[in-house]
C-alpha cells in the first residue's frame, strides 16, 4: 500500500503531529506501507523528525481552511484567510494532480480536521480519501467551506480520537463514514512515582498557553486553598503561549492574573519543558482542566507516571479516567469542585495512592501505539480493497 499524507503544520510540539509521527514510523517498519509526506512548510521540526526517520516528503506552501476563532471584530479578515485558503488549496490540488498522478498512490489520509487540500487531491486522483479529525474545535469557529458535511462528502472514511468527538459528528452527518480510535501514547511505560520527601504538594498542569485548556480553574481553586490554609501546595504550568495574535494575549492574562491574587510562590510557569519524565518524577498529581479535550495525551502520560489525574467531566477526558477508580472527575468550570478534589488528595495520600495505582495499571495496557496503528491500518486496508 502507497499513501500520500497531508499535515496541517511542520510543526512537533502539539499531540496531532506527534500521534502523525508515531502513525507514520509503525505503518513504515510494521505493515510495509509506502509513505510520502506533504507538509506546508519547507522547514520545521517535523520535516526533520521526518528524515530521521527516512520518509520523504515534499512541501507546498498553504495555510488550513477554518479559524478558530470569530466575532473579535475582525471576522472580515478572518472569512478573507479562510475562503481564500480554500481557493489556495484547491488550486493546488489542481497543480499536484499533474505531479503526482504517476506516483500510483493508493490512498490519501490527511492529519487533523484544518487542510482540505488532501482531500481535493484525493477527488481529482480518483482515490479514497481519510480524514482524521482530532480537535472539537473552538467555542466559535469559522468552518468556511470545510465544515462536518463537506469532510463527510470528501472522505471515504473519518477517523475520530474519542467517541465524545464522534457524538459531535453525529449531529450533523451519519455515522456510516465515522470510527473512533484513541490515540496511541508514545510515552515510556514502567515509569512509576518514586516516593520522595518533600516540603511541597506539587501538581502539574501541562498545554499551550490558550483559554481552551481552562488554566483559571486551576489558578481560582490555588486561590481557594491558600485561603483555606493550604500553604504548602504549588502548581507548575507547563505550556507555551501560540505567537497568533487572537491568543497570544491569554498567557500574560493568567501570569497576572496569580500574580493579583498573591499567588507568585503558589504557582510557577515553567514554559516549553522537553524533559517532561523527570519534571513528572517531582510532582504529586496532575490536573487536566481543558474546557473540552477532545482526548488528552498528558492525561495518559501523567496516569502511566505513577500519578493521580484530576480531569474536567467534559469531552473525551471521562472515557480515559473513571472516576474514583483511575482518576478524578470535576465539573468543568466549577473551581470550587476542583480545589475540594485537590483538599480531597491532599488529606488522604493512601486514598491518592490507590487511585493513582489503579490509574497506572490502567494506562499500561491502554492507548498504546501498537493498538492504535493496528486500527488505522485496519481503517486504510478496508478502504483500499472496498475501491478496489
């Protein structure tokens, strides 16, 4: 089997590219799949990790075909970007179709939900199309011409990251089209919590630097504890903040935000962290307090560090913990329910530690990368011989 692939950045920091990479190398070295890459940038972290890895690639400049973001007052900017990157991927579908027409590809599988162009590439090649969608999208965005029908008119097949994303899908399409597969975690396993001496209760708290991720619960619940004489409990924010201008405004918004409410020694921002394993060792617990995850990498990762989870009830998060059982669930944007989940742990460490245990043991057999590419792979098969 020959696929073409489309990412949406050259980007490595965030979980899609990262789950893309994962995907790529195991269809490589474990199911003999022939794949090339089609990134929109000639330089990135990506197209190194790549070569590395010994797939080719070839770049196009193109930029997505939905925002994120609307009514800022800057909406007509905005349909401009979105309908006029439309009109740039289509005419380069129409462009690559000369170039690519001899490279006998068998499918086209295009990462994340933002770029249509692999699927306009896929029409006029007369090939199946997959679209793996891994984001809700924001509170209000800006389809454009891509929106849930025109991904399921333009694609053979969507692969959704928790059932929680399908559900959505749902509202407006059939499900026919619509299979959910976790994503697969490359994080170590056999990792575990050492038990440390020490002065503080650390949790950790790791995304960007944007409102989805619902950093201000966090930073309220903090403010609740001290107030309740928790002293000795900090918070590390692990995260950076996206240079696009309609967000990048949020990472100084919560810094001053603990620093107004006396909490400059509660809480710490760590910034971009690449040794995240040894920053784990020193933690307690982590939060995972997104608006709505669609699934959730760190949770998982903090789960097989040895570490007791604290997630929003929104989203994908509940279908990776179970409350009380491999974690704890809050209601997302109840800071006050937080802070008494964080008090809860706080007060009974042998509480904490059962649940974290049962959280580890959890996340050892489950989302691992075997499992996942296994399904996609299943996913691209069933297509290419349905056509066939």
């Amino acid at each position: 089997m020959k696929i073409l692939v489309v990412t949406h950045d050259s980007n490595f920091s965030g979980g899609a590219n990262r789950s893309l990479y994962t995907v790529l190398t195991k269809l490589k070295s474990e199911y003999n799949v022939e794949v090339e890459v089609l990134l929109p940038k000639k330089t990135g972290q990506l197209n190194e990790k790549l070569d590395e890895a010994k797939i080719p690639w070839f770049s196009h400049k193109y930029f997505g075909v939905i925002s994120g973001i609307r009514n800022d007052g800057k909406d007509i900017l905005r349909y401009g970007k979105v309908y006029i990157g439309y009109f740039i991927e289509h005419w380069l579908s129409v462009l690559l179709k000369k170039k690519l027409k001899h490279k006998n590809y068998d499918l086209v599988y295009t990462n994340t939900r933002l770029p249509i162009v692999g699927a306009k590439i896929a029409k006029s090649l007369g090939i199946p199309h997959v679209c793996h969608v891994r984001e809700f999208g924001t509170v209000k965005p800006l389809w454009g011409f891509w929106d849930h029908q025109r991904i399921y008119d333009l694609s053979d097949k969507v692969i959704l990251i928790s059932h929680a994303l399908q559900k959505k899908f749902e509202e407006y399409v059939p499900a026919d089209k619509l299979v959910t597969i976790h994503n697969g975690i490359d994080s170590p396993l056999g990792l575990h919590k050492a038990k440390k001496q020490k002065q503080t209760f650390d949790l950790l708290l790791t995304g960007r630097l944007v409102p989805d991720k619902g950093h201000k619960d966090a930073i309220l619940a903090m403010e609740l504890l001290k107030n309740r004489g928790y002293s000795d409990i900090r918070l590390h924010i692990v995260g950076s903040s996206p240079t696009r201008t309609h967000i990048s405004w949020y990472a100084t918004e919560i810094k001053k935000m603990a620093e107004e409410k006396n909490l400059q020694n509660e809480i710490i921002f760590h910034g971009e962290v690449n040794d995240m394993v040894s920053l784990r060792s020193d933690m307690d617990g982590e939060l995972m307090c997104a608006i709505c995850e669609t699934f959730g990498r760190v949770t998982v990762e903090g789960m097989r560090s040895g570490l007791l989870v604290i997630g929003s009830n929104t989203g994908g998060t509940p279908e990776i913990i179970s409350d009380e059982k491999t974690g704890l669930l809050y209601n997302q944007g109840d800071y006050r329910d937080l802070a008494s989940k964080i008090e809860k742990i706080y007060l009974d460490r042998e509480y904490m530690d059962k649940i974290s245990e049962q959280g580890y043991k959890y996340s050892q057999i489950n989302y691992t990368p075997d499992k996942n590419v296994k399904e996609i792979y299943s996913v691209f098969q069933n297509t290419w011989e349905k056509e066939e």
